[in-house]
C-alpha cells in the first residue's frame, strides 16, 4: 500500500508539472543545455554543488536514447525524488509501529502539501537535498543502538544532502543526537560523535574544495571560503521581531495550503477544477455527518524517545534558522517538513482513537483537493508565468539578434550568463 500511494503521487507530479517555474530552476536548465553533456564550470554553484552537475550527466546519458531538454528532466528527477521521500517515510512511521491508517495518511499529508507538492514537480535542489535528509532520518529510526555501519550510511546519506544544499548542514545536531542516544556508553558516545562529525565534515569539504580548485585553479583558504559562502544578494534576513513573527506564520501555512484566488478564478470552469470541487464538496459533507465512532482496534504505541528527540532536534536546529534567514520564503521550510509530518503522525497513533484516524484521512483528502484547485493545476498552465506569457507574447516578434538581460548579483561580484533560452520563446537570446 506504501508503495502504491508513492506510485500515485510519482504520476500525479511527473504528469501535471508546474509551468510557474522557480527562477532558479530555469537558470539551472539554461545552464546544463550551455554545457550540453560536458562539465563546465557554470554547473557548479556552491549552495547546491552537484545539483547541476547530476542534471548535466543524467540529461547526456538520456540523450543517448531521446532528446530532452533540461528543464523537464530536472523537473522529473524531482517527481522522483519527492515520491521515494514520501515512501520513505511512511516506512520510518510504519517501523514505529504508527499502524498502516495512520502511515498512509501522514504519506499522503506530506506528499500533498502545497509546497512540497508544487516544488516536487519544479526544477530546484530543495526536494533532492531532503530526500538523502530522510533517508539519513530513516537509518537513524531503526530500533536498536548506533553501530558503526549505521554511522557511516547516515554519514553518506548527510554528505549527499550537504552536496544538493548546503542548508544540510544543519542536520548535524539531528545525528549527534542520534549518536547519544543510541550509544551504550557515554565514552564510546563521544568518540562516536567526533568520528562521525569529522568524517562527515572532512568529506564534504573534500568534495567542495575539489570543484573549487577545478574551476578556479585557485587553492587559498581565503578564496575557498568566501566561495563557500557565497549567496544572492537577493537573499533577505529578517530584521524586525514582527517581520519575523509574520512571515514565518505565512510561510509555514503555506506548507498546507497555498495558491492565488486570481488563478483560481481564471480556471474556475475548466473541467479538472470543477471535477475536484464536486469530489471536495462530497468528501466535506461527508466528514462533517460521520457521527460514527470506532473502536480502537489497536494499542498505542508511542514513538522511540530517541526518534522523537530526533525529529525534535530536527525541527528546532532548522527552525532557529529560519526564523531570520528569508522566513517568509516557504520552501525553505520544505527542510523541516518531514519532521512535523512525523510529529503529528505519532502524537496522533498515540492520542487519538481510530474514528478520528478515519477523519484525519478524509480532512488530508481535503487538502489534497484544495491544493489541486488552488495550486497545482492553475499553476500547471502557461499563462501562471509571467515569463512564459512574455516570451509567447514578444518571442516571435524578436529577431535571432535580439538578447535579453536578467541581471544575478552573488556576494562574490560575479555574475552567472547564458545564451540558451527558455521553453516557450522560439528565438531570442537570454543571458540570466
């Protein structure tokens, strides 16, 4: 049943992509069709080092067979990714006996969420960097202590998400506290913590400074780390106590719920809306006239106290974080949302009875149905960006001479360039 809920939510992000791209995500395909199967320099952005770097080579490997443009196969390496995240999940809450009602609605809570869901089927390095998260989150969950082996596969999994976002890097706390609590002893627990921080921390910034070198041929710590840290200036730190209290609580509802009501209103009569909303209105009524109250055919059992301070830790070390850096951007809160999915699930195997576990599934159907209307289908169509409406507009209008500018400030001074442009304008160069 896992597998097949993952399965469902694969199709649904591969087939009903967004066509509101993340900016970010066009810049990455432009970038890979520059490069065209070979590595350049411009894949490699130190906040997401090999995200581009993996689209460039999966894209040549593909070739080999069909032709493909980058920004759909990224966008596809994300469906992918996002459904083995879900599934992956499910089987952590599964292993912790939250029962089989209770893991599939919690999958699908976390697969229909507005912003996983949106950015699943996008273009960017968030989705990939939380999947190796959870499955680092997945090794640390299963019972018994912390051996050697299970260090080091969470240790690989930690790196690889490092590598897709640096954001990663705070998941650090997550481990330790893994290490602690799982270690027999509080001597072996300590060295325990030392290996594992300076294996994982020595390999990382082994790979960083290998593609630094490789593009820069520069070898000074005083060029690496200013590299290393290198961010948009478009990048947005919170500088008062309301500024932060607002838009961290409209960030984090945007995890449910999200959408604009003038895209809503735009496709309100097209058929998959008003399917959704007739099957949205049924689940409603029926929620609110199920009066009936089941028994609870099974025994609570509350999660591992050790993967509750996981998840606990997990959500506090990013959550400081992201109370000033950009908290009103959403996605960035992707990076915790498997923890509350995994909290809630579990407090609610062990708090409620089964009656309202049959109600939590239908109010995630619910959500799902509002997101579709709201999210993901209005924002699946072209004319939901502004960049696709402009290029059709004026692209045929251009001349093959005819460039356009999108100027990208980095701390560092320089600037990213590109000739390819983007699906939907038949000529014109865009340099980004």
């Amino acid at each position: 049943m896992l597998g097949l809920l993952a399965g469902v939510l694969l199709v649904v992000y591969a087939s009903v992509p967004t066509r509101n791209y993340y900016w970010d995500g066009i810049k990455f395909a432009l970038r890979i069709e520059d490069c065209g199967g070979t590595f350049c320099g411009s894949l490699v952005d130190p906040n997401h080092l090999l995200y581009c770097t993996v689209g460039n080579y999966a894209r040549w490997v593909i070739e080999r067979v069909q032709p493909i443009r980058a920004l759909p196969l990224l966008q596809g390496m994300n469906a992918i990714a996002g459904a083995i995240a879900v599934l992956i999940l499910g089987d952590a809450l599964l292993v912790q006996g939250a029962g089989l009602r209770i893991t599939l609605t919690a999958m699908a809570l976390f697969g229909s969420g507005a912003t996983w869901w949106r950015y699943a089927s996008d273009a960017n390095a968030y989705i990939l960097s939380v999947l190796f998260l959870v499955i680092a989150f997945r090794i640390g969950s299963a019972p018994g202590p912390a051996t050697p082996r299970r260090l080091a596969l969470m240790s690989v999994a930690h790196v690889g998400a490092m590598l897709f976002h640096q954001m990663a890097v705070l998941f650090t706390p997550v481990a330790i506290s893994y290490v602690i609590v799982k270690s027999r002893r509080r001597a072996s627990a300590a060295v325990r913590c030392v290996l594992y921080g300076s294996v994982t921390g020595t390999t990382t910034v082994a790979i960083y400074a290998a593609f630094f070198v490789g593009i820069t041929g520069e070898t000074g710590l005083g060029s690496f780390v200013p590299w290393v840290l290198t961010r948009s200036s478009e990048a947005a730190v919170a500088s008062s106590l309301f500024g932060v209290v607002r838009d961290t609580a409209l960030s984090y509802a945007r995890l449910l719920f999200g959408g604009r009501w003038r895209l809503f209103l735009t496709y309100a009569w097209d058929p998959p809306i008003l399917a959704a909303a007739v099957v949205l209105a049924a689940v409603a009524v029926w929620l609110i006239l199920d009066k009936r109250n089941e028994r609870q055919t099974f025994r609570p059992v509350a999660l591992d106290p050790a993967v509750r301070l996981m998840c606990w830790v997990w959500l506090v070390s990013f959550g400081i974080f992201l109370l000033f850096w950009e908290p009103r951007n959403a996605f960035y809160k992707l990076f915790v949302w498997a923890p509350i999915v995994f909290l809630l699930a579990g407090w609610m195997h062990r708090r409620c009875a089964g009656d309202v576990h049959r109600r939590a599934g239908k109010a995630v159907v619910a959500l799902a149905l509002v997101n579709w209307i709201f999210v993901v289908y209005p924002y699946s169509r072209a004319e939901s960006s502004p960049l696709l409406q402009f290029s059709r507009q004026l692209g045929d209008q251009w001349s093959e001479a005819t460039v356009l500018y999108r100027e990208l400030r980095l701390t560092t001074g320089t600037s990213a360039t590109s000739t390819r442009r983007p699906s939907g304008c038949t000529s014109t160069a865009w340099r980004l």
